[in-house]
C-alpha cells in the first residue's frame, strides 16, 4: 500500500511552574511547526506557530493541532525535533491525554514515527552531551521563554521561535545532504 510521508519540524514551548522544563507538569504555551521536503529538508510552507495568546488556551491549541498530527495516519505528521521523546512528544502527549480523555501512552511514543537528532547531534559532539545544542547554531537559549511569558513579550517569543526554527532546519538540510 503507497503511503505518503510527510515530515515536520516541530517543536513546543512551555511555561513550567518550577525552576526547571518538566515534561510532566509543565503548560504548552506554543505549538510550532513546518512541513519539509523528505528528499532534501527544505521547507514545503510557512512556519505555523499556534499560540495561547491567540488562541485562548492550552486547551484550544491542542484542539488545533490535534487534527493535524493525527491526519493521514502514523506517516502522515512525523514530527522532527531535536529531544521529542524526552521532552516534546512526552509533554504533547500527557496535555493531549488530560484535555481529551485519550490514553496516549508508551504505546503511542513506540509507534509513532519521529526523527530526534538528540543522539546525532551527540554524536557530532564527540559524545559530549555539553553543549551539544550549539550545533544548531541558536542564537539563544530557550531559558528566557519563562521571563518573557510572564512578561507578556509575545513579540520575543515568536522571535525566537522564527530563530530556532530557522536554524534547526539549516542545519537539518545540512544532515539530509551529508548524513546519507
């Protein structure tokens, strides 16, 4: 049976109520995400950013999303991140599990196709997990996304989002081409 792929950049933020991101606890505030070419990487749209601010709640975002990661199947999102199955698909999945009634569970993350560049970017760290992040070439890190909530900068956080986005998915194409 033909099946289409259709790979996506995807990310999250959230705002977590301790000092430290809590995958368990911690409340999506953004759902980030574009669809790439399989072959090559490059982007196939825009970049779309599903925030609280705009939509209301945690809840109504999840609502949005909800049609569009579990449209066409298992292969018809594959999210690619760097740290989905230690952060964003964990997280995604218990907000989707207490907003919706599901019981999404280790199941759900066994089965679900994903590509987390975690582990290779390790790799090309020479097994440093330090800093292996700056091979995404970010501009920033992610710990001021609690500052700037709090602060209702949503122009900083769609800033940096862009950013990382942008980044990530330079150095994807990057490893498309030179990984194979």
């Amino acid at each position: 049976m033909w099946m289409v792929l259709a790979e996506y950049y995807f990310d999250l933020e959230t705002y977590s109520p301790g000092q430290k991101p809590d995958p368990l606890n911690d409340k999506i505030i953004t759902i980030q995400y574009q669809r790439l070419s399989t072959k090559d990487g490059s982007p196939e749209g825009e970049l779309q950013i599903l925030a609280e601010w705009d939509l209301g709640s945690e809840k109504a975002i999840l609502e949005r999303f909800k049609e569009i990661f579990f449209a066409g199947g298992p292969f018809g999102f594959i999210p690619i991140g760097v740290g989905l199955y230690s952060f964003d698909l964990i997280c995604l999945m218990r907000r989707m599990n207490c907003h919706f009634d599901l019981d999404l569970g280790l199941g759900f993350l066994r089965d679900k196709p994903a590509i987390d560049l975690k582990s290779t970017l390790i790799v090309m760290n020479r097994g440093d997990f330090k800093g292996y992040t700056a091979l995404l070439g970010k501009k920033e890190s992610g710990d001021m996304i609690k500052k700037w909530y709090d602060g209702k900068n949503w122009p900083r956080i769609i800033e940096y989002i862009r950013d990382e986005a942008d980044s990530f998915v330079s150095k994807y194409q990057i490893l498309k081409r030179q990984l194979p």
